[in-house]
C-alpha cells in the first residue's frame, strides 16, 4: 500500500509539474473554448452593430418592396438585441440607352392613350347619334362616324400593339437592367443581399435571395418573416378579407423560448444551452486525455528507457499499474477542480451570470467529475495497456493517434445529443462504453436523462472498467517486457484470452 | 542473504529461454552469470527479482520465496541504462530509495552520501538529461545502491563507464562484497569478471555448461596447452599421442593436451621431436574456457 502512494504521488507530482500539464489545464482549454465560441460571438456581435442592409427588386411596380419594408419595420420596432435590417427598394438608375427606350415607350403610350381616347370619344359620340329619333341626318351621321370609328380603332389597335412591343422589349432589357444594377451593388459591397420579386412566382410565394457570401444567409428569419406577412396580407385581400382586420392579426408575434430544465423553466439561450455543453464536453475530453495521454507516453518511456524493469523489481505489476492510473487520475481530478475554481472565481468576479447558465450547479459538477472518473479509469487501463505492448515512440505514435481519433469520435455523434437527448438512438449510444461520458455529460443539461439512465451507464461503466483493467493487467504483465518486435493483433489478443 | 536457484525452468511460447538451472549465491560471494548473447542470463536475473515467475522450480531467499522484504533488501541494475531525464538527480534517487522502503528522510540522506561518494554532489539539483552518459550511467549504479540492498544482482554493471569509473564501481562492487553482501552480476567482460567474481555459473541456451569456481573450472575444463615456436617441420608434432589438437598461427603452434596427459613427459616428448625455440605451458583464461565450451558445445 505504502508503494502504491509512493507512485502514486510520484506520478502526481511529476507531471503536475510539468509544462504539458499547465498547457492542457490553461491553454488547450482556452483554445477550444475560443474555437467554439468566437465564430458565435462574432456573428451575434457584428450583427449587432452593424445594420445589414437588403435591397429589394420588384419587376413591376405593385409596392410590395414597400409592403416588406413597412413589415421588417415593424417586427424590429422595439428589438434592440435583434440584427437590424436596413431594406431598400431599389431603383433602377437605367442607362441612356434605357432612358432613351423609356422615352420612346413614353411616346407610344402616350399614342395608344390619345387614338384610345380618340376612339373611346367617337364611340361616345356615335352613342349619343344612335339615341337620337330617326332622322335622315342621324343615318348620315351615323355613317360619317362609323367611318371614324374605324379608322380611329384600327389607329388605336395598331398604335397598342406597337406601344404592347416597345414595353415588352423595354420589360425584358429592364428586369437584365435592374438585376445587373443589384448585382452590381452586390459586388461594390453596397448591399449584402438582395431580395428579387417576380409578380409571377411571388402570387405563389417564392421570392429568390441573392447575396456573395455564406454568412449574409445566416439570420434572415425577420426579412422571410415580414415577406411571410405580406404574401398572407396579399391572400387574404384576395379572398376579399377587411384590410384593417388583416393587419390587426398579422400583428407580430413574440415568441419566447422558455425551456423545461427538471423542475425549473430557463429563457433557451443558444449560447448557454447548445454550445455550454459542448464546451463543458471538451474539457471533459481535455481532462481524461491529458491524464491517459501522460500514462500512455510514460508507460512508453519508462519501458523504451528500461526504467519499468527496475520498478518491477521494487513493485508489483499491480502496484505499478494502480499506482500510475490513480496517480493520474487524480492530476486529473485536480484539472477539474481548477477548472472549478476558476468558474467560480468568474462568477465571482460577475463575468459569468450563474443564473444565466443553468446547468453550472452543484449537481452537475458532481455528475462530471463521476463521468470524468468513469471515463478516465476505461481510457487509462486501455492506454496503459497498449503502451506497454510497444518499446518504442515512432511504433506507439501511429496507435496513439489512432486510439485519440477514435476518442474524438463521441464529440462527432454529439450532434445527435444535440437533436434529440433522450431518442432511442442516444439512450443506446450512452450505454456504449466509449461514448457513455462523453454523451451523458452532453444530455445532462439538455435532455435531463431519467434516474435509470444514469443508473444504466454507471453500472455498465463499471463493468467495463473491471473488464478493461483486467485485460490491461495482462496486457501490461507480458508486455512491459516485451522488446524487439512489435506484437501482431494474434499475438495481443493471444495474450489477453490466454 | 543466500539465494538457491533450484530448477528453474522459463518457456516463452515453445522455446525453453531457461531449463533446469540451478545454482546458489552465498553472502560475502560475486557470482558471475555468464553467456553468450541470448543464453538466458537477464530471463534468469529477472525471474530472481520475481519480475518474470518461473514455470517451474524454485528461488529462496534464505530459505523463503520471494516477499516485499526480501524484494526490499534486493538491488537490481538492468543492463540497458535510461532514468527520467527530464528530473533532478535526487528527485529520481530519493523516488527510488523510497520504492524500496526507505522514509523520506533516510532516502534524502543516502542519496546525498552516495552521489557524495561517488564525486557526483555537485549534480544533485541537475535533471538527468543534462548529465554525460557516464554519468548517467553511475547514477543508475547508485539507483541500485540508495538501500543499501543485501542482495545486489546487476546486468552488464561496467558496461559503457570509462576505465577510471570501472574501477571506482569495481572497488565499490568489492566493498560491498567485503560487507557480507549477496552479489550476482551478469556480463560479457570476462576479464572483469575474472577479476571480481568467486563462483561462476555459465549458460548457453538456458541450460548450465560450465559452473564453479575459477579452479574448479580450470580443473574440470582441464585444457592444457602447450605453446612451441619451432622451425621444424610441426606436422612431426601429430605424432605424439597425448596431443588432441594443433592449430597454426605464424610461427606459433598451440597444441591441446588429452585430459589425462602428463604436461612433464608431452614437453619432453616435443623438445625431442623438434628443433623448439620457445616452449611454454598456457593455463587457460575464463576467457578461453567460455570461448572453447561454448564451441563445444555448439559442436
């Protein structure tokens, strides 16, 4: 017993020292964290201060740019904490070339709606003629106007053709003209979208956005929410709804998410309730692999420099092994309470509102530390068995790496946490020994497992933990002097049935 | 504190790494573990220090297998060298003194005393790393002493030191023999080994072929020879009967004796065959008993 805490404190103590120690518990953290974080906090931050600003383009002249606009006003009235939406109708600055074709469309307009006034009036005239009694002159004057008639429609259709040809190759050149210009001001970085309304498709509810990059994509909802509005305003008048009604129910909606936490109701943050998780996820990975990493490396070099044959003539395999895995252990243990400390010293200090994020209780800190435990006794008998099969660093690095990518592979899956936390496929991966920490860790503050899940994946990890030391134990015996050739996966499993 | 060796038998798979070896170390005795490479010398000091368990046989102490006291009292330097380098001399030391029972205290004291006496104080808050290999290499000597151990069994102990430090660790080696103490070194310096050891036990492939005590050996091995120098012809030499073999080298001609030959009457014999310049009786080194037996046995 009293060599089991010699190595043990030895193992503590030497690499409590050490720098890889003070890298994993200040630094990787703090990269990992900033990796999660920054993208977030910089979308939510420059949305914040600067306004996006939208354009519009309609190929007709309806107003609905205008409707939108008036919508995407009111639904961000009051909001301060919501991305503001700068919407512009855009107008079409055309070229000459264009002005010049509106002016001829201008002039043959004007054409068409003189000949059909023409038109319109003779009708009226020849109206007036046939009310009057039969008289000789009337036929006379009927006829005379007829003449007129005539030649007045034929004038008007022909003018109305030529006026209905001009404005459709001036429609055409416009809607090439008007999209060049908004694309344009998509390429001078004066707009960072823009919304096109074609009359046609938007009866049916499709409107196109176009924008050059990936994150102007990102946090449209309140510009799809005020053309929603509008669309649904529109409908309604169709179906021939009172227009002052209409608006008293397109009223905007506020919509709080308020999350069922156990007992207790929380406003959903994304930040605290999807990415705190995560985070508190990658510090359980950093933890458990720093530990078994130090194991694995030191298992390594103690066997590569020979310096385990003078260990085991002073210890037993058993003491040796339990000696380092608890040594370890509780550097990790102590990794954790810094952690813990530094959290608390944040709070402290009020640069983290407890209250805000729900899930950093007493509860739950005891629930990591007991998954830390778990998880960090299935790794290390797994790390250091294995590295005592090897006798030098360039063969265990392959292994190493490969077991560390595997061990990377819950915080992949967490996305199905993420989803659902309590489906029947995440309930049955938690009871998957390599992902049990990782995922029970991720569903505690999201999906608040039941007590028999907890139940479950201990009682499963503990097995597995006897499993795994047991055929580390093995493992380590035969291995830690085995030198010279690298073991086959016969030869390993050879060993560890034998 | 006496060590037997009985019957101890070690199988890796199919292949017996040692059979039947048996053997005892006295106290106040160096018994030297010789062989060639692979004939299951650091498989038997291993099963000793109960690193390894035999498949069969039986190692005492005293009388006693193998406890935490006994494995307390045991000093043991591997053959290949190699400390935590990145820590401090006495950190390591201390460590070491301390896995085998020693207090704090008692531990920090020793290590200082050795280091002392082995002009090596000046390194005492150095990490390892940054000391020669030399150095290193008798602060692993020192690892094994930190106890002050009964029983010292040591795999290659002069192995890689320059000859100033050979001698430092030989005279320390002797010392500790002259205190009672139980060693058993294993090596492939014969000639150290000659100088240091009292009882030698040779193995090839796992199995004794030679043990004893220097004279013993000599005497059991018996392998007289004859050097002549003779411008003769040396082939008139075959015709004596109590030579066994002639080899050639230059001028010189070593001729074996039969077991039972009278070295007296075969010198005469020579001096009477050939015209001899030189002739001169060679008792054989523990270096040309190794050699010899070991071929043979391969033979």
């Amino acid at each position: 017993m009293k060599q089991f805490l010699i190595i043990t404190w030895w193992e503590f103590a030497r690499h409590f020292r050490s720098r890889s120690f003070l890298l994993a518990t200040f630094i990787s953290p703090l990269i990992f964290a900033a990796v999660v974080l920054i993208p977030s906090l910089y979308l939510e931050n420059t949305t914040d201060i600067q306004p996006r600003i939208i354009g519009c383009v309609e190929f007709d002249t309806s107003g609905v740019c205008q409707d939108i606009r008036d919508r995407l006003i009111e639904s961000q009235f009051g909001k301060f904490n919501s991305p503001a939406i700068q919407f512009i109708p855009i107008k079409t600055d055309t070229s000459i070339y264009m002005r010049k074709r509106f002016e001829e469309l201008a002039y043959h307009k004007f054409e068409f709606d003189s000949l059909d006034d023409a038109y319109n009036k003779v009708k009226e005239r020849r109206k007036y003629i046939f009310q009057q009694p039969k008289t000789p002159n009337r036929e006379a004057l009927l006829r005379q106007t007829y003449g007129q008639l005539i030649q007045t429609r034929e004038s008007r259709d022909l003018a109305q053709l030529a006026y209905q040809k001009r404005k459709n190759e001036c429609d055409s050149l416009w809607r090439v003209e008007i999209v060049r210009n908004a694309d344009q001001m998509l390429a001078d970085l004066r707009l960072e979208g823009y919304l096109l309304i074609k009359p046609e498709e938007f009866a049916m509810g499709v409107v196109e956005f176009h924008s050059l990059f990936p994150a102007n994509f990102l946090e449209i909802e309140p510009l799809q929410r005020a053309v929603e509005v509008v669309i649904v305003e529109q409908r309604l008048k169709r179906e021939g709804m009172r227009v002052d009604k209409i608006q008293q129910w397109l009223e905007p909606i506020v919509f709080r998410e308020i999350q069922q936490q156990g007992e207790e109701k929380h406003e959903f943050d994304f930040l605290v309730n999807y990415l705190g998780p995560i985070i508190v996820v990658l510090f359980l990975f950093i933890s458990i692999f720093t530990s078994s990493g130090f194991l694995f490396s030191g298992v390594l070099k103690e066997k590569t420099n020979r310096v385990i044959e003078i260990l085991l003539s002073s210890v037993s395999h058993n003491q040796l092994v339990a000696g380092k895995i608890f040594g370890l252990g509780i550097l990790g243990i102590f990794q954790i309470i810094i952690w813990y400390s530094i959290m608390i010293f944040l709070i402290g200090l009020e640069v983290i509102n407890a209250s805000e994020v729900p899930f950093l209780n007493l509860k739950n800190a005891g629930l990591f530390l007991l998954y830390f435990v778990l998880g960090y006794f299935y790794f290390a008998s797994i790390f250091v068995g294995i590295g005592s099969l090897f006798s030098n660093e360039e063969d265990a690095h392959h292994l190493n790496q490969f077991m560390r990518m595997l061990s990377i592979f819950p915080i992949v899956l967490a996305i199905l946490v993420l989803e659902d936390p309590n489906s029947m496929l995440v309930r049955v991966l938690s009871f998957i020994p390599p992902l049990t920490p990782t995922f029970m860790i991720l569903r505690t503050p999201l999906g608040h497992p039941p007590l028999d899940d907890y139940l479950i994946s201990i009682g499963i990890m503990v097995v597995s933990i006897l499993l795994s030391v047991f055929f580390a134990g093995r493992l380590f015996r035969i291995g830690s002097l085995l030198y010279g050739k690298k073991p086959s996966f016969r030869e390993i499993f050879g060993i560890m049935f034998k | 504190m006496k060590i037997e060796i009985n019957k101890i038998t070690k199988r890796f798979k199919n292949i017996e790494a040692v059979k039947d070896l048996t053997f005892t170390v006295e106290p106040g005795q160096i018994v030297g573990l010789l062989g060639p490479n692979g004939a299951g010398k650091t498989t038997t000091l291993r099963m000793i220090l109960n690193i390894l368990r035999p498949d069969e046989g039986d190692i005492f102490f005293d009388g006693q297998t193998m406890r935490r006291q006994i494995r307390n009292q045991a000093g043991y330097l591997p053959e290949e060298r190699g400390l935590y380098q990145k820590y401090k001399v006495i950190d390591v030391l201390v460590y070491f003194g301390r896995l085998k029972g020693l207090n704090y205290r008692k531990s920090h004291v020793e290590a200082v005393r050795l280091l002392d006496s082995f002009q090596m104080i000046d390194y005492l808050e150095e990490p390892i790393g940054h000391l020669s290999k030399g150095m290193q290499q008798k602060l692993q000597f020192l690892v094994s002493l930190i106890h002050d151990p009964e029983i010292l069994i040591m795999d290659e102990p002069l192995w890689g030191l320059d000859p100033l430090n050979q001698e430092l660790v030989k005279d320390k080696i002797l010392s500790l023999k002259e205190g009672e103490k139980t060693i058993l070194i294993s090596t492939h310096l014969l000639t150290d080994a000659e100088s240091m050891c009292d009882y030698f036990v040779m193995i090839n492939k796992g199995k004794v072929i030679l043990k004893g005590t220097l004279e013993q050996i000599r005497k059991d091995f018996y392998q007289n020879m004859i050097i002549v120098e003779t411008n003769k012809n040396p082939e008139l030499l075959r015709k004596i009967p109590k030579i066994k073999d002639i080899e050639f080298d230059d001028s010189r001609i070593y001729l074996y004796l039969d077991r039972n030959a009278s070295v007296k009457e075969t010198m005469r014999e020579i001096v009477n065959k050939v015209d001899v310049s030189r002739i001169e009786l060679h008792k054989p080194s523990l270096s040309d008993i190794f050699l010899q037996t070991i071929k043979n046995v391969t033979v």
